[in-house]
C-alpha cells in the first residue's frame, strides 16, 4: 500500500475540482506507467470524497425561506434536496 498524502482540508472545491480533472486526463491519455497510474486513481478517490464532503456542506449552509399562510416570510430553514 502506498503512502499517500492526505487531501488537505482547506482545499477549495474548485482547485481539488481541477486537480480531479487533470488526473482524469492523465489517466484517460495512458502515459502514465502502472504504478503512477495507480497513485493517481487513489489520489483521484480521495479528491472525489473531498469535493462531495465540500458539496454536502455548502447544502447544509443553503437555507429557504419560509412564507407562513400571510404570504409573509417567516424565517428560514435548511433546504431540502431531495
């Protein structure tokens, strides 16, 4: 197993975003020996872990306005994605 280093965690969504993509690429393109290639994909699977925890945390932050039976707001509650 190797020694991979962890995904920091003030790493933005767009630059892991980025990253993810240009080891997507390097691993669609084939030039990357085995062991390389291998590296690669578990950084990729820690990347992708990093931006869905990123992504669930910014919908936890989205929040909805709630408008009582007045037609008037009434205060806000977390949102619902589902």
């Amino acid at each position: 197993m190797t020694d991979a280093a962890p995904i920091s965690a003030d790493l933005s969504f767009e630059d892991a975003l980025q990253r993810l993509e240009q080891i997507v690429q390097k691993l669609e393109s084939g030039q990357a020996p085995l062991e390389e290639s291998i590296a690669l994909y578990e950084e990729g699977a820690r990347l992708k872990a990093h931006c869905e925890a990123r992504l669930k945390a910014a919908q936890l932050r989205v929040e909805k306005i709630v408008v009582g039976p007045d037609g008037q707001p009434r205060g806000a509650e977390p949102a619902s994605f589902d």
